[in-house]
C-alpha cells in the first residue's frame, strides 16, 4: 500500500491533485491510500484514482494499518506531520527534509513558493512525473441550477474575510446587471451568507445550504465565483469557472490560481507573504480592494471566458 498524508481542506486538496495524480501514474498496479478528513470524501471522489480514504484530521495520529510500503507526506514541512507518517513503520518516507523529525533525504522546503508547484516538485525529486497544469476535477452528479453567480464571503480567518457591506454591494450591482446571484458558505458561515443577502436585497432562496458535492456541482456549471482566498477559489479553478479572488495576508503568488489562464484573475495589494490564518481583523491589503475593481475584473474573466 502506498499512503499519501493530506489532512487539510478544500483547497489544500484542490492543490495537491497534481501530484496525486502522478503518483496513481506512477504506481498503477498498488493501492493508493489518502489520508484526509472524511467530509472531503465528494471532492477526492471527483480526483479519480483514489482506492482507499484514511479519515485523518490535521495533526492527529494516524489510524491507519502498519507497515505501508511507502508512505509520502503531502501535509507541510514536518517534523509533526514526517512523525505521523513515521509512526506507522513505512518501509520508506517521502518528504521534504526535516532534520527534527530524523528525516534527512527530500529536498529543501521553500516557504514562498506556490503550493501546487511545492507537492510537484516533492514528487518530482523521488522520480515521479507530474503536471501543474493538471488541476481539473470531474463533476459530482448532483443536480444543481446552471449558470448562478456565485458570492462566497467566507474564509478561514477574520484576515482573509472582505467586509460584508462590500460583498453586498458587488452581489446588488451584479444582479441589477443580469446576474442570477447565490451567496455560498460553509454551516458555519451561514449566518454570515444571510446578512450579505440581506444588505443585498436577495431574496432567502438566494442562499442555499449545499454539501460538497452539491458546491462542487454548482462551481463547475456557474457563470462567475467571486470569493476570498479559500477553498471554492480552488474549485473555479478546477472547473474553468470564471473566477475573481480577492487576496489579504497571502500572495496569490503562493496560492493563486494558473497565471496563464484569463478567465482567472487575483486581486492583490500587498507587499508581503504573512500566515493565511492571521487572527483579528481584515488585513490592510485586503481593505484595499475596492468593489469597482472586482466588477471590472468580473467583467474581464467572463469576457475572456467567452472567447475561449
């Protein structure tokens, strides 16, 4: 059994498909094992390749057989996730080097790189071939509306988060354009989906509870996403759904979309890469963008998007 250490979110997920992919290409005759957070299961299922999840949360040891052939971290840069993997005696590890965890093969890790092209060349150094190009995801089967406009106002941390009153009014100015806008989220932001609708002069209807598998669907048939930097971000990109992502601590640099795709486009105005899950309030850079720019950019992927 090969077994590959993922236990992260969306777009972590989302990133590492690459490299997943040219690891089932490389082994085709094993069992490719991930070990990941269950509530993933639509989304690793829209991967292919996959022939075993491992439930996994973050950190947290590993309940999974023994004695894994291989086993290759895809989580971070060690020493707590290199130990995990370490825990269950694999005949080898890969991963990037880590001198407190005793690993000393892999290569170096580089904090400001992007992080698709962070897991390719993981995989890259051990021999297997892999695309950074090769981010798409076959569509779940739920059936959803076609061609919304989707505004997602969450994200992790309070950092990456842009004001509501400013979700709001790009979602009004958008449906006064024609647009059929839904507002997305997690259970959690919900509350926070509904004031956007509401200061938007959306009806309830325009916010629905879907599961992954049902935003999944509804990224890949959706005329636009508008979003912060976080998961449904990633899924645009998989789909090839127009996309606006506004970015605050981190640089699209390190988790933008494919730079040579028009119908994607990252807001930017920092100077500096800082942790994506800063606390506290929004980050300056963040507060820096202003609706009209989005709109601009909105109308500048859907246009590219229909030249394709």
């Amino acid at each position: 059994m090969i077994l590959v250490l993922r236990a992260l979110g969306v777009g972590d997920l989302a990133t590492a498909v690459p490299a997943l992919r040219g690891l089932r290409a490389a082994f085709p005759g094993e069992t490719l094992s991930l070990a990941a957070p269950t509530w993933l299961t639509p989304l690793i299922e829209t991967i292919g390749g996959i022939d075993r999840i491992i439930p996994a949360r973050e950190l947290e040891p590993l309940d999974a057989p023994a004695g894994p052939r291989l086993a290759i971290n895809l989580h971070g840069s060690g020493p707590e996730s290199h130990r995990r993997l370490q825990a269950l005696r694999p005949g080898t590890l890969w991963a990037f080097a880590s001198r407190p965890a005793g690993h000393d093969d892999g290569p170096g890790w580089h904090d400001d790189e992007h992080e698709v092209r962070r897991w390719c060349r993981l995989v890259r150094y051990y021999g297997v071939d892999c695309s950074e190009q090769d981010l798409d995801l076959a569509v779940p089967p739920e059936e959803v509306p076609q061609g919304v406009t989707i505004i997602h106002p969450g994200a992790k941390s309070p950092a990456r988060r842009w004001p509501v009153a400013r979700f709001a009014d790009v979602a009004r100015r958008l449906r006064s354009a024609g647009h059929r806008v839904v507002i997305t989220g997690s259970d959690a932001e919900h509350d926070l989906c509904v004031r956007v609708a509401e200061l938007a002069g959306l009806e309830k209807s325009a916010v629905p509870r879907t599961g992954l598998g049902e935003l999944a669907a509804l990224v890949a048939g959706a005329r636009l996403v508008i979003s912060g930097d976080t998961g449904i971000a990633h899924l645009a990109t998989a789909y090839r759904t127009p996309s606006v992502a506004l970015f605050g601590p981190v640089s699209p640099q390190r988790w933008g979309p494919p730079a040579d795709r028009p119908w994607h486009r990252a807001i930017w105005h920092g100077t500096r890469n800082e942790r994506g899950d800063l606390p506290g309030p929004v980050h300056p850079a963040l507060l820096a963008v202003t609706g009209d720019e989005v709109l601009a950019a909105a109308e500048t992927v859907c246009h590219a998007a229909a030249a394709q």
